[in-house]
C-alpha cells in the first residue's frame, strides 16, 4: 500500500437486477484531504458511499483504509475507525443527544468519566449548547441535530468521515453556518474524509477535490478550479452551469 | 404480583393430602354434578382424599379426561355410551356395552336406577292449540320453532334421527344452550325443544313431553364409569360409590335436580340429601365454603392461567418475533401458522388437546398460550420492521455488533408495538381463560357456567364483573408500564 493514501477505492463495480448503478470507480484519498463526490441523481455516488461504509458489498472491486482491506473479518474493526453522518443525524429518538453520543463509548466499556469528558470536548468543538445535551432528537432542531450527529460520529476520533448529505433537510442560513463549522472542524481534526454531496457549491466549499459521476462512473477528477477551467467534458461544464455556480469560491 | 403468590398459596394449601386420591368428574349439567357430587362425598367418607371436578364440558371431553387418567370415575348413561362412545348401532344391551368399554380399561356399574332418556317437549299453550301428544304429531306441523341443544343436533340418535325415524321435515332447528332454551319457550320464542326427561323445570312451566310413539329413543339408564385400575389403587372408593347403585329413582332425582335448579340449593347440599334420601346415609354437615372464598379462589386460579400462559407467549413470541424480522420467508410460514392457531374455535382446540393433556390447567394453559401468541410475534415483527432502515444502517456502521443493535437499538424502538402485542394478548386471555372452567381448569368461569346452568343471574355476574374489570385492570396495567418500558424519547413529538 503506497504512503500518502488514508482510503483507497479499487475498480468498485455493483449492479442491481442487471442494471449497473456503478462501474470501475476506484479513487484514493490523501490523508487529511477531503473528496467529494457530486453528480445527478441516480449517478452511484450513494452507492459508492454505502460501499465504503460496508452496507453492500460491491460484485466486484477493494476498499482499503490504510493498509486494511475491507471483508467480512476486519468490517467490524474498520468501522470502528470511520465516522458516519447521514442527513438529519441520524439520531436514536429513543436516546437523549449525550446518549446518542456516547452510545459506542458505553459499548467499548468506557469508564463513566471518560464518556463524559470526551463528549463536553465534543459539545465544544461542534459548538452546542450543553443543556441541550439532555434533549431528545425530538426536542431539538435540524440544526441541533446535525451538531449532535457529527458529535456522535468522532466520538472514537476516527481516522476517516463519511459524510452523506449530511446538511441536505436544512434550510440555507443554518446550512451555510453548518458547512463552515463542518470545514472548520474537519481541517482542526486534519480528517480524511468522504462527503458525498448534490450541491456543487458545497462539494466546492468543503471539497480539497471533487469527482463528478455520472451514470456510475467517474467522469472527472480534480479541485473546483480544475473542473471550471478544464471540464473534461461537456456534462461536467453543464452540471456545473446548472448549479449556478460559475462563481464558486476560488 | 400479589396476586400470583396469593394464587400459588392457595394452590399449595389444597395440595397436602394423605390416603389414596381420587378424582371424580362430572359433566356441565346439575344432574351429572349431583351425582358426581354423591359419589365424591362416599368416596370421601371411606378415607379416600376426593377432588370433584365440575363442569367437564361434553361427554367426548369428559370421557377422554376418563381414559387418560384424569379423572378416575363420573357418571355416564347407558344411551350416550351406546352412541357416542361405542357408536353402537341398535340399543345393545348393558353386559355387551361393559365388554367393550373393558376393552378400553373403562368398568361400568350397575344401572342407579332412572332413566334419564331425551324428551321433545312443547309449550303448553302450543301443544293445546295444536293438539300436540305424540311425536309423530310433528310431522304435521313443519312450521314449529324448534330450539334443540348443539349435541342433541349433532348426535345421530339426536335430532338427525328422530327426524329420519318420524319423517318429520329436517327443518332448520335453532342451536341454543339447554337452560337458555327454557327461557326461550316460556317468552314464547321457541314452540318446542329437547328435555331430559328428569328435568325439573318440564313440571315447573307446565311444558308437555310428547310420547316417543316410535320407540325411537334408546334408555338413558344412568350408571357410573369408572377406570379398571381404581380396584387396584382404592378399592374402598369403589365399593362406596356403587353403593349407589339401584338407588336413585325419578322421583329421586327429579327431587334432587329441583333443590338445585329451582331452589337454589348449593350442589354439595342437594348431594348430602339425595345421599339420605337413596341410602339413609348419616347426614354430614357440610362444611362448605363461602361465596366470597370462592370468589377469591377462582379469581386466583384465573391470575395463575392467564400470568402463566402469557408469561411463556412473551418469552416465546417476542424471540419469534426476532427471528421472523430477520428472516422475510420465516415470517410469512411463522407468521401464518400463528394466524391460523388464532382461527381456531377456543372449545375445539381444548377437545384437541384432551387426548394429549387431560383435564384441568395444563390443557387450559396450552390453549391460551397459543392463542396469546399471535399477538405478541406480530407486534414483535411489525415494531423492528418499522425502524427507519437509516437508523438501522446507522447503527450498523458506528460498529455496534448485531446483539448490541438489538439490545441498545431494536427493541426499546420497538417496545411501544410490542408492548401493545402484550397487552393486546393479556385482555384476549383473560376472557378467553373463562373457558378454561369447561375442561375443568376452574377460575371466573366457574361461576359462569354453573350460573348458565342453574338460570341464576346473580352467578353469572359473580364471574363475568370480576373477569371485566380484571380485563380492565389488566388494561390500566399495561398503560402504566407502558410509561416505565417506553422510553421517553419515543413518547413525544417532533417539533
């Protein structure tokens, strides 16, 4: 396994009732970079997230974290070293917002101190009010949510993020404070990390590189400026015009 | 919880005995718990420890209670044995009878001494306008409201037969519980129906038995059956209740029927004075217990049936509830199979399980646990496989093991459906569990069904007021508990 390669995505190829939903992706990440992964609906970029996360097992293809490749056996144990955040949190509704926390901290044995200590890290880090600890994912806003969603995601301290739409149910104002308390925290915590993302502005605000897909497969690979600059084709340029974001931040 | 050890109290109180146990079984009708009463009490008397149990519902379920061991001896008349147990065709005679029920290790006494055969009798304003005598008389009015009992529909030397043999047209008689039938003829609802013709309430309404013109019906002579082996394990209580035997005529029993049915008399009692009466017994004084006591004891047997048989449905169904969520092709065979234990009638599942349980509470809790099962597996089901597969995925991808996403995850999101399952099974089994009585499990059933017999309201609701309001606490219980199992966050609303 080379140096300078946190997750490796090798020739993944999955296809659904013979229709092929992604082919011979294979991408790598640096570590303490993040790529995002753009493109229409139904491109795969979904597919390449839940591969990595190991929902679905591709037909074909390898996802390494580091030196580690993914099967059966070490699943469990490279999960363990990613962070997960999907839309809305994902939150347990039955579990306060330090419980959904703290759940895998209790699930490791962690001493009682040390669960508590880690999560009023976090709930600074993230920036929320502590009494909201105590709420239910009912009692709090889509916000407040998401905060506590990427607070139960590096309880661990993870190597890599998964971040899938993560902002996605938000509405623009608390969407645009959470994209730049997300970049802050993730360039802090220097994580690798994997957002997979519709909007084009974002994958470009919180994106070091962006790989556009469509119809399953990587259509370009490069910063904002790259695809700006130099599509390399013409449905790049388009999906980009698209989005309304030829002055995307440079 | 109180309940459960006052009940296991109660249980064991009656447990403790010394000589040879005998278990004497009577039949849901007061003729048959009288008798059954009589032998119980000779029994008694010649140092055997004695359990009466009332109410067996059905001469195949009694009889099965017979063969199995259940029960060691209860009375029986020669005609039901000729037809339903042996399915003799003709009228065979006694000894041929006792050949072939020795063949099943079954002894027969000697005849009591009445016939107790079936009777079509007519309300008098009917049969005067009418002028009804005979059965044959029927064949000429097919118009008749006829109100028969479900056996005397069902047997072959019933209604079907009497039909054939009179050439009367089958009609569509009404299927109606025997004292109901009574009530049915004096409103004036019904013209005519079936009787025993030791029936105390044929002189009370002044109803008139048509003459069997025919013949058609066979002898009904009563007499006792009795397990080969009880001259073996207590001869003593053999010898006691044949003493009965050519002693109880008509009159007799017509006597002894009327104190319970019409003069409300308490069974043991009317027992103790048929006793004096046919054998100039020496009067016992009767130490019977109080209604209340009663009440408490069958409310206690009514807790242990339904605590016990739903505990086992909940640590049973909620792990096939589990499984069946993991595995969509189990669900559908497990699932079905649960639907169709639901779809059957309760009394044909406790027939079916007689031959394979007995009598008594075993059967009882068999029959309730499987029909509280249904509910809870389909809860269980339905409460993990409405978890957002988001939420699911989540937990799967923080790394939490599959026993961790069920304990931590799974079931508290579930425990609001399967909760409901519980309760749904609870309320279901504590009106079911009345049925329990007919196979001799007793609890608030008891007083039902004797009430049912006896025509005497005050009984019923001694049964059916405790098992309501048991069946509403049982509600109110499980809203409670729900606050304490449900966890908080799954009780409010989303902003």
């Amino acid at each position: 396994m080379a140096e300078g390669i946190a997750l490796a995505l090798r020739d993944l190829t999955k296809s659904y009732d013979g229709h092929a939903a992604i082919t011979a992706v294979t991408l790598d990440v640096p570590p303490r970079a993040t790529l995002a992964l753009v493109g229409p609906s139904g491109s795969g970029k979904s597919t390449v997230l839940r591969i990595v996360a190991g929902l679905i097992a591709p037909d074909r293809g390898d996802v390494l974290m580091g030196d580690t490749l993914m099967n059966g056996a070490t699943k469990r144990a490279l999960r363990l070293r990613m962070g997960y955040v999907i839309q809305e949190g994902g939150l347990f509704p039955h579990l306060t917002a330090f419980e959904n926390v703290a759940l895998m901290g209790r699930e490791l044995g962690w001493k009682e101190e040390r669960v508590r200590g880690r999560v009023a890290e976090l709930t600074g880090l993230v920036g929320l009010s502590p009494e909201m600890l105590a709420r239910y994912p009912a009692q709090l806003s889509g916000g407040q949510r998401q905060r506590v969603g990427i607070m139960r995601a590096l309880l661990l301290d993870p190597e890599v993020l998964l971040l899938d739409e993560p902002l996605g149910a938000l509405d623009p104002l608390i969407r645009a404070r959470l994209q730049e308390d997300l970049r802050d925290i993730v360039r802090r915590l220097q994580k690798t990390a994997l957002l997979v993302t519709h909007d084009m502005a974002e994958a470009a605000y919180l994106g070091d590189e962006i790989a556009v897909l469509r119809d399953g497969r990587v259509v370009q690979r490069g910063t904002a400026r790259d695809l700006l600059e130099r599509p390399a084709d013409p449905f790049v340029t388009e999906f980009i015009r698209a989005q309304r974001v030829l002055e995307a931040p440079r | 919880m109180k309940w459960i050890v006052l009940a296991a109290t109660l249980l064991a109180v009656s447990a403790h005995a010394e000589g040879p146990r005998v278990t004497i079984g009577s039949k849901a009708f007061p003729e048959s718990w009288i008798l059954g009463e009589a032998a119980a009490t000779l029994a008694r008397r010649n140092g055997c420890v004695v359990e009466h149990r009332r109410n067996l519902g059905g001469t195949e379920i009694v009889y099965d209670a017979l063969r199995s061991g259940s029960i060691d001896a209860y009375p029986e008349y020669t005609g039901t044995i000729a037809e339903v147990i042996v399915h003799a065709s003709g009228h065979p005679p006694l000894p041929e009878l006792r050949r072939q029920l020795a063949q099943q290790g079954i002894g027969v006494s000697e005849p009591l001494g009445f016939n107790d055969s079936y009777g079509i009798a007519v309300a008098p304003a009917v049969a005067q306008r009418l002028g009804l005598r005979k059965i044959s008389d029927l064949a000429k009015h097919p118009d008749l409201r006829l109100g028969l009992t479900h056996e005397f529909l069902g047997r072959a030397d019933g209604w079907p037969g009497l039909a054939h043999a009179y050439g009367i047209p089958a009609g569509h008689p009404l299927g109606i519980q025997h004292e109901l039938a009574f009530q049915a003829i004096q409103a004036g609802k019904i013209d005519a129906m079936d009787v025993y013709t030791t029936d105390s309430w044929i002189e009370r309404l002044g109803l008139v038995v048509l003459e069997d013109d025919r013949a058609f019906f066979p002898r009904y002579d009563a007499v006792l059956l009795y397990r080969a082996d009880l001259a073996r394990r207590a001869p003593q209580a053999l010898v006691a209740i044949r003493r009965l035997e050519g002693k109880i005529d008509e009159a007799r029993m017509i006597r002894a029927n009327a104190r319970v049915v019409l003069e409300k008399e308490d069974v043991a009692i009317a027992a103790d004075s048929l006793l004096i009466d046919a054998l100039g017994a020496e009067p016992q004084a009767n130490t019977r217990s109080s209604r209340s006591i009663d009440l408490l004891r069958y409310l206690g047997q009514h807790l242990r049936l339904v605590a016990i048989s739903l505990l086992a449905a909940i640590l049973l169904g909620v792990p096939i509830g589990i499984v069946s969520a993991r595995s969509p092709g189990l669900a559908r065979i497990l699932l079905a199979i649960s639907g169709i234990v639901q779809t059957i009638p309760s009394l044909a599942l406790l027939a079916f399980l007689i031959p394979l349980l007995g009598i008594g509470a075993g059967p009882a809790l068999v029959a309730l646990f499987l029909y509280s099962l249904l509910p809870i597996v389909r809860n269980t089901y339905t409460g993990l496989t409405t978890i957002p597969p988001a939420l699911l995925e989540s937990a799967e991808v923080l790394g939490l093991t599959p026993a961790a996403r069920l304990r931590r995850i799974e079931l508290p999101m579930a425990s609001p459906a399967i909760l409901a399952g519980i309760q749904t099974s609870a309320v279901i089994n504590v009106g079911t569990a009345t049925l329990a009585a007919l196979i001799g499990a007793g609890g608030l059933g008891e007083p039902i069904l004797s009430g049912i017999q006896l025509r005497d309201t005050a009984m019923i609701l001694e049964g059916a007021i405790p098992a309501a309001l048991l069946a509403l606490a049982v509600q109110g219980a499980f809203d409670l508990l729900e606050r304490a199992v449900v966890p908080r966050g799954l009780r409010l609303r989303s902003e």
